[in-house]
C-alpha cells in the first residue's frame, strides 16, 4: 500500500496517515453493523486505502492543478458522507467544532459520529432524559451554525445547492 | 406543487435522511420533497456538511488515539541491541557463579533425621538433672573411700 501511495505523487507519510484512516473507516462500518465484505480484511483495508488517497489527490489536484493524473475510479461505494470529509468545507466545521467546546463537542460526536441514540446520550452525558438530550443537541446545532456564519458569508462554505 | 406551498424543511427528518434512519415510506417522502424542493436540497446540503465535519472530527481523534498507540508500540518494540547486552551479562554472572559454586546447592538437611537430632537432645537435656544427680553420689562415694568402703562391703568385723 505504501508503494501504490508513493507512486501516486505521496509520501511515506501520506502512506502511514491513509491506512490509519482506513482502519478507521473500517472500525467505522463494524461498528454501524454496515460492514459488508466478502474477501479478507486487509484486501478491503487496502481497497479503502487506496479510494481515499485517490480521493484525496483528486482534492489536491484541484488545489494545485497540474499534478497528474491516473484515471483510476474513485470509490463508487463511499456514501456521500465519506465523500464529503475530505472536503474543506468539513475541514471548517470540524475547525468550529474544536471551538464549540464541551458538551456539545461530544454530544455531536456520540450522535453523528458513534450513532448513539439519544437515551444513551443522555445517559452518558447525565441528562435528565432523552428529551433534554435532544432539546441540547439542538441548542448545540445553533451555536455551531453561528460559529459557520463568518464561513457561509464569505462563501468558504455554501449554503445553497447548485 | 409551487415551492411556497411545501412544507418547510424538516431537521430532525433531514437529520436522520443523512444518518440512514428514515424507514423506507419517510425515505420516499423526503426524496421526493428533495426533488421538488430547492429549500429542502439547500438545507440537506447544510445537514451532510454539519454530519460530514463532525464525523472528520470523530475520525482525527482516532487517528490520533491510535497513532499514539503505535508510537508506544514502537517504544516497547523488542529492543534487540539491549537484549544482546542483557544476554552477555547473564553469560558473565552465570560464568562467574559456576567458577565461585554459587549454583551449587548445599545439602538439603533430612527432616527426618532433624526430628530425631531435636528428640535427642530433647531428652538429652531432660536427662541432665539425673545425671547430674548420679555424678554427685559418684563424686561423695570417691570423698569417704574406708569408712564408706567397709559399710559398703557389708562385714561386721568385731572390733579388735
């Protein structure tokens, strides 16, 4: 897997980041109960590595256009999520997040990210109930939104679709 | 259907569009106001970058976790430069120990025979007084030799 980074325009470094993400994209899919495969571990580790270095050049690419090319397919199996968290805007939210601070940094996580239901939150966060688990999670959108508004003015984040 | 007439986007339904947790009747419902609806599309835009950035989120702090795991995996990794240090040394002490018999064990005392030593004295020491006692009359017959001696010996000779 090293070799494949290194001869697409990566370093050994790139190399040791990507598989680190893969496996956690693997953990991700076992985790979610939406791991389907049907040949060995590693072979999806390295298939998974592979789609989002190539993901990820492709980004590149369009920052510093002229680096080549390899006409390889992009992963048609990443949901639209996986596709989007390699995108700047991502990067900017995953920025205010940082901002945001607790609870609500991990009050998102555990709804987002660990698809907790909203008893486990509370429980684990020790709200009163459900209720006032998602009544924080929404007070936690909204001040997320308001940390993204300098981006969205500036259009480093959109807000409308094409 | 004129937009201004739909339903204003829904969070919590857009919500759990992007998290795969609409049943298949609500699915339809949202797709189809997605396909209507430039409000809808514009929103759910909003949802999947919101969901996207949280999950980067999730998965940095992973990577970290587990690069940090790996960078102390490293650290205990079989150091063989040290062990071969560690295995000449042992060499020398075990080499050093042969030549001075610090391996060689000395005699395991039987039990057994403990026991016995212990019972031995035990009634060596209870004998003692008696002994002593015995050495005592020795030591008054040897003071009194005649007088003792001729009592001793039973006669009555007639006195001359």
């Amino acid at each position: 897997m090293t070799a494949h980074v290194l001869r697409n325009s990566g370093t050994t470094d790139d190399a040791e980041d990507i598989l680190q993400e893969a496996v956690v994209v693997l953990w991700e899919r076992v985790r979610t109960g939406t791991f389907e495969y049907a040949a060995r571990l590693e072979t999806f580790v390295f298939a998974t590595a592979k789609n989002l270095w190539l993901r990820r050049l492709a980004r590149k690419k369009r920052e510093v256009p002229g680096l080549p090319s390899n006409n390889h397919a992009v992963d048609e199996s990443a949901s639209s999520l996986d596709l989007l968290i390699d995108s700047e805007e991502a990067a900017l939210v995953h920025e205010a997040l940082e901002r945001l601070g607790e609870p609500c940094k991990t009050l998102l996580l555990l709804y987002y990210w660990e698809e907790r239901t909203m008893s486990e939150i509370a429980v684990e966060l020790g709200f009163a109930n459900a209720d006032t688990a998602k009544s924080k999670k929404y007070q936690c959108k909204k001040a997320l939104e308001k940390v993204l508004d300098p981006y969205r003015e500036d259009g480093r984040i959109s807000s409308k679709t094409a | 259907m004129e937009e201004s007439h739909q339903r204003p986007p829904d969070p919590d339904l857009l919500e759990r569009y992007v998290l795969g947790r609409l049943g298949p009747d609500e699915r339809t419902q949202v797709e189809e106001l997605l396909q209507n609806s430039s409000a809808w599309r514009d929103a759910l835009k909003r949802e999947q970058i919101l969901a996207a950035g949280i999950r980067r989120l999730g998965r940095a702090t992973i990577k970290q976790r587990l690069s940090e795991r790996l960078r102390t995996s490293v650290h205990y990794a079989t150091p063989w430069p040290r062990i071969a240090l560690a295995a000449a040394v042992m060499v020398v002490v075990v080499g050093v120990g042969f030549l001075n018999r610090w391996f060689v064990p000395s005699p395991t005392p039987d039990i057994t025979s403990l026991e016995k030593l212990a019972e031995t004295d035990d009634r060596a020491r209870r004998h003692q007084p008696e002994d002593k006692l015995a050495e005592q009359e020795l030591a008054m017959t040897e003071e009194v030799p005649a007088q003792e001696g001729r009592r001793a010996s039973g006669y009555d000779r007639p006195e001359k």
